[in-house]
C-alpha cells in the first residue's frame, strides 16, 4: 500500500512525533465526543423530562376544556324555547333563527340541529364562508352518539381548520327528538393557552396536515413527518400507533426535542394530534461555545506536547544518530570509524557492542573477498563444465549418427579391395578407408573431450594428451596458417592425473596461441616441447605471436582478467588451468617479451610406469578367415546399409543369418528358435540394446550370454558400465571387415 510505504521511508523521529500527535489527538477527539455526547444526552434527558410534564399538563388542559364546553352547552337542549319550535312550529326559518341565538350566546362557529331520523333540519353559521356539507360528513359520529342519549366532545379537522364538535341530545320526556351540534375551532387563542401551561411550543395537526402551531414558521409538515412520520395516515388505517418517546426535531436551525400525542376527544377518523416541542437551542448552543474553546485549548496544548517530545526524542537519538553515521562510514568501507561511548546505558552498550562489531567485520570483509573470488571461480568452473556437458551430448548423438555410415564405408570400400579390382581403385579404396578412418578418430577426439567426466586420477602418456588436443584443433590451426612443430622425448615417463582436465589445459594454452597469431600476424608458428626435469615432466608451449604486456603478466592468471574484446573471452581459461596444474601438485609459469611471443612451461611430477589396464571393448585385431561351421546368426539393427555389409562380409563363410531391424522383432524371433550369436545394435529406435537384453535375459539367460553389441557410442560411461557387469563383448562402430571377422570368429569360438 502507498500509505504504508511512505510511513517505512520516515526516520524513527518522524514516526514517534506521527503516533505521539496522533495518540493525542485521538484522546482529545474521543474525549470531546464523549463529552458532548454526555451534555447532549443530559439536555435531551431534562428536556424529555420537561415534555413528559408538559404532555400531563397538556391532556389535563385539555380535559379541562372538554368538560368545560359540555358544561356551556348541555343545557342548550332543554331551553323551553328551543323545545317549542322544534314541537310546535317545526318552521324551519325559525328553527334556524333559534340556532342563531343560541350561537350567538353560547359561541362557535356553527350550530346545527340534527332530528331523531338524523336528517339535518336546520343549520347557522356565524362565518358564512363555511360549507355546512362539509361539517355533515365529519360529525356523523358524534351527532350518532348524541341520538343515543351521549353527550360527547370530539376534535375534528374540516379543510385546514381544527373543531372541537359537542353534540348534545335533545329530549322530550323520556324521548329524545333530535340533536345540538355545536362547532368550536381550536385557534390560535387556543394552542397560545396550552404553550403557556405546558411552556412549550404547541403544533396541532390531523390528516398529514398541521392546522394550528405557536412557531412562527408556517410551512412545518416536512420537518413534522421527517421527525414524527405520518401518524394520522395509520390511524385512519386502523392501526393504533405506540405512545411516542421523545425525538429530535430540527425546525429550521434550532433544535427541539418533541413529543407526540392524541386528543382524548378525538375520534378514530378525524382525530387531530398534538405535538409539543421543547427547545434546548440555548443550552447546545452554550455547549458548542465550550467544544470550540476546548479545541483551541487542546490544538495548543497538542502543539507544546508536540514540542516537548520532539526535544526528548532528539536527545535519546543522538546516540542513535551517532551510530547511524558510522554505520554510513561502515558501509562505505571505512572501519576506521568508531561510536563514541558517552554512557553507560543500553545506548552505550550498544556503542561498544558495535565498535566490537566494525573489528570484526574489518577482519571477516578480507576472507570474504577471498571467499567470493574462489567462488566466482568456482560458479565459472561449474558454467563451463555444464556447457561441455550440454556439447557433450550434442558430439555423442553427431558421433553415432557419423560412425554407422563410416562403417558402411569402411566395410564396403574393404569388400570392393577384396573383390579383385585393379591397383588404380585399390589406391582409391584405401584412400576411402583411410579418410573414413580420419574421420572416425576426429568424432571420437571431440567425444572423449567433450563428455563430463568425473574426477579421476590415472597414469596418462602427455604425448597422446597433446596430440589428441592437437587432433581437435588440427583444422583451426590449418586454415589460420599456424605450423605445429613437436619435439616429444620419447623416453619420457608418464604422469598421474586427470586426462580430461589435463587436456583442457593443453587446448586453453593452445587456443590462446592461436588467437594471438591469428590477430597478429597471417602466419605463424607454435613450438611444442617435452622434456624430463628434476621435478618430474616439462612441458612447452612457445608461440611467435605479439607477447605479453610486462604490466600484465603478473595477473595473467587471475580470475576474468583478459585482454581481448568484449564478448570474445571471459578471462577464465588460464585461472582454471592454473588451479588444474595446482590440484596435480604441478606449477605453471609463463615467459614473454613484447614481439617476441609468449612461452608457457608446465611441470608435473613423474610416477612409476605401471602396465595399462585392459579393456572390455573386442581388439581390433585381424585374425584367419572366418567359418561358422552353420553356425546360426541374428542380426539386429535399424540401418539398412550395417544390415546389408554384415551379409556381404559372411556371405561365404558358412554362417546361416537372419535380420531383423527392431527390437520388438527380435526378441518375438528369439522366442520362436535358439541363436548361436546375437549380434543387436545398442541404439535403435524402440525398443534399444540394452532393454532388448534385459528382456530376454529374464525369458532365456543362456540366449542373452550370446549377446555381441555393435555400438557407435563407445565413450558413453553408462554403456561401459553395464558391458562390465554383464561381460559381453562390444564391437565399436566404425570397424573394418577384418576387424568384424575376427571379432565373431573368437565369440563363436568361444562358445
């Protein structure tokens, strides 16, 4: 996360001040919410007090006036007067001028008479704007209630205005004849009487509309059903709302906590609610006042902490500081640089600890530099030795793909020599046979060098290590124009080594040679000598290329240290040789003058000549001709061209041959009939040699001990290993006629 990222980058300061403030801060805020939530709630609970009284003094007020107009006007309907028009006269007109003076004594706003069938008989108004259908439909209730001999009160809101309906039944004897309603609006006289006993702001309201409020502001039924929602709607729904708890109210800026409630007199539809709202804007108000003088006073008390700390912290990390800055010198290389110790705490503990740290790392930096140069040598060693391994394999498929044609060659260019041709295609043949032969020893040259080898220590001729270096380079050194001249003791003895590195030694020194030449000169020269010293065997290496710098040649052998071009040498290939000589318990030294070439002389000790171990692969040796006496023959290979030449040379000897080209093939044919010699191929696509031999030394182990394998692979360590444990012959690709003869004239005779 970015955030997170940045708060890493900052100094430990910055990060204590960060936290400091922060934690400050946090208590300031959380304690200012906790005390404004704390003062808010007192205010809330007083003024909720304040309203549960005012709602008891309200609905007592509001009795109180119930009974007072069934006071003023239940005797309306026993007034003689009254009695004999409706009995004597039912004039209608008169009726009407009755009602007129009894509204006119009592008061209201309307006055109706309502007969026992409850038909409206007559109707007075005293504001004549009012609509005395209207008032019909809203005071069907009370007017039923009236007939049924009920004196009630009911609060009814007609168009936008509040009523207060008596009705008052109207009666004969023990017959009631009709019934007095009596119409008085709720004003604004009214709502100002219940704000001064309840001392609280009075909203009246019924069917989603306010009718009469004490608050200036007029249009209040957003803020209304925001707070209070729309309670006239359920209660005409039939549901009946909970008595309210107290709420919050914001009428414009000030804030009110409001109670809501319902006029005892009121009916199920038309039933007007009250609301009564006390303010507690003053006292939030004080309350805000004191929040922003406690913020100010925290903001600067935050900022003197702020200061404070900063001056602490400065003071504890001016050791750290201190150590900080010889680590930087530390870094650098500089481990001169020392902390000073100026107490004797846990920061001048840690001065000295790191004083002791700086020494030591002084001494373990020197071996370390030793370490990574071994190591790089190392890992360079390792690099080339996976790149040989990779050529390796490359050579040793290129070799056996080579040597099965250079057998037909060889085998075919035999057959033709002993075909009675003249002297003229004899010389030709041997000049085939001779190339093929070339050819084979190059490939096997190239393999032998080319394989990883494990580290190993034997007595090797130096004579047959260089010319086989030699044989690799032969072409390279041609077509640049380089003559080899040798002078080889021939009474020199052998040496106990590795051949394969001492031969890496040999073709890096020579290759180096060349490449100076090469650059130098179109033609040159490379001289080299073997000798006997008094340390054992001496040999060198002189080219006439350019030479050497006398600045360079102490670091000649030093690891990546080279001379040429980017991309044209890694400066490994004589640090590695000087290792390889070392590891012999040799040494290599070189000898140079500008323009006079560069002389490299190798010393390494003698040993004892001891007599060369024997091998398991069949000699190439000619042997008498060859007959088989019927003797029964299985040929497996997978080239045509091996398959035909095995034919041609045992065609006359008496031999009865099969051939097949598959592993699958002949082990279904050695199944089927017993064979004198199995001559099998050990490459071969499917099923190969080796697995060819498994399975049929698990069928037939007598059939398998006649196995002879033809290989053109001979290097590989894997096939050696498996010829030595299972002791059958192996005839390596390519081989002459004479050569093959002879090899199954001594198996068969073996057998």
């Amino acid at each position: 996360m970015p955030g997170l990222s940045l708060y890493r980058r900052w100094g430990f300061q910055a990060k204590v001040l960060v936290c400091v403030v922060g934690i400050m801060t946090l208590l300031v805020a959380a304690n200012l919410l906790f005390v404004n939530d704390r003062i808010t709630r007192e205010f809330q609970a007083e003024a909720a007090q304040k309203l549960a009284t005012a709602d008891a003094v309200f609905k007592n007020a509001d009795n109180t006036r119930a009974k007072t107009l069934l006071q003023n006007y239940r005797n309306a309907g026993n007034d003689p007067r009254f009695k004999a028009v409706v009995l004597k006269t039912g004039d209608r007109k008169t009726l009407r001028g009755m009602l007129s003076d009894l509204l006119s004594e009592l008061g209201g706003e309307m006055v109706s008479f309502t007969s026992e069938t409850g038909q409206r008989a007559a109707t007075s108004l005293r504001d004549p704007r009012l609509n005395p259908a209207e008032f019909e439909g809203h005071s069907a209730a009370s007017v039923k209630q009236a007939l049924q001999g009920q004196l009630n009160v009911a609060t009814i809101l007609v168009g936008d205005r509040l009523f207060d309906l008596v009705s008052i039944p109207v009666s004969v004897g023990d017959n009631i004849v009709g019934a007095l309603s009596f119409w008085v609006e709720i004003g604004q006289p009214v709502v100002e009487e219940f704000k001064k006993v309840t001392h609280t702001e009075v909203v009246l309201r019924a069917q989603e509309r306010i009718a009469v409020s004490t608050l200036a502001r007029l249009n209040l039924n957003d803020e209304i059903k925001l707070a209070f929602g729309d309670k006239p709607t359920a209660q005409r729904a039939g549901r009946s709302p909970p008595r309210d708890a107290a709420r919050e109210v914001l009428i414009g800026n000030e804030h009110f906590l409001g109670l809501s409630g319902h006029f005892t007199s009121s009916t199920q539809d038309d039933g007007g609610e009250y609301l009564l709202l006390s303010s507690y804007e003053q006292p939030l108000s004080a309350l805000h006042a004191t929040q922003r003088m406690l913020t100010w006073v925290s903001f600067f008390g935050i900022v003197l902490s702020t200061v404070i700390v900063w001056m602490l912290i400065r003071k504890v990390t001016r050791p750290l500081r201190d150590l900080r800055d010889s680590a930087e010198a530390v870094g650098r290389g500089d481990f001169t640089q020392k902390v000073r110790v100026s107490s004797r705490d846990e920061c001048g503990e840690l001065a000295v600890v790191f004083n002791e740290m700086t020494e030591n790392l002084k001494n373990s930096r020197e071996q370390l530099e030793k370490t990574v140069e071994r190591l790089k040598t190392t890992q360079a060693q390792l690099i080339q030795s996976e790149k040989l391994s990779a050529v390796g394999e490359f050579v040793a498929g290129v070799a056996h793909e080579l040597n099965n044609p250079l057998t037909s060659v060889v085998g075919f260019a035999e057959l033709m020599q002993q075909s009675g041709v003249n002297e003229q295609h004899r010389r030709f043949l041997e000049l085939i046979v001779t190339s093929a032969e070339r050819c084979h020893k190059v490939v096997q040259g190239l393999l032998s060098f080319a394989r990883q080898h494990k580290p190993e220590r034997k007595p090797v001729r130096v004579r047959e290590l260089i010319e086989a270096t030699l044989g690799i380079l032969q072409y390279q050194l041609r077509t640049n124009n380089i003559q080899v001249l040798t002078e080889f003791d021939p009474t020199l003895p052998r040496v106990l080594g590795d051949p394969h590195q001492l031969q890496q030694v040999f073709l890096n020194i020579l290759s180096n040679a060349r490449q100076a030449i090469e650059a130098y000169k179109p033609h040159g020269a490379i001289q080299i000598t073997t000798e006997k010293s008094e340390k054992g065997v001496r040999i060198l290496f002189h080219d006439d290329g350019p030479g050497i710098a006398p600045e360079n040649l102490p670091k000649i052998f030093n690891p990546f240290f080279t001379t040429k071009e980017v991309g044209k040498g890694t400066g490994l290939g004589l640090s590695l040789s000087y290792g390889i000589i070392q590891e012999h318990g040799g040494a290599v030294t070189v000898q140079s003058q500008p323009g006079q070439g560069a002389t490299f002389v190798i010393e390494l000790p003698a040993i004892v000549e001891a007599a060369p171990s024997g091998t398991s692969f069949v000699p190439r040796s000619a042997t008498p001709a060859l007959q088989c006496g019927g003797k029964r023959i299985l040929v497996v290979d997978d080239e045509d061209l091996i398959l035909e030449l095995v034919r041609e040379a045992l065609r006359n000897n008496g031999c009865e041959l099969q051939f097949v080209k598959d592993g699958q093939t002949a082990l279904q044919r050695l199944r089927q009939q017993d064979f004198d010699l199995t001559l099998c191929d050990w490459r071969m696509p499917g099923m190969n040699g080796q697995e060819l031999y498994e399975r049929v030394r698990s069928e037939n182990a007598p059939a398998a001990a006649r196995f002879m394998f033809m290989t053109g692979d001979v290097m590989n360590e894997k096939t050696q290993q498996f010829l030595k444990q299972t002791g059958n012959p192996c005839l390596p690709k390519p081989f002459s006629v004479d050569e093959f003869r002879s090899a199954i004239g001594e198996f068969l005779k073996a057998a």
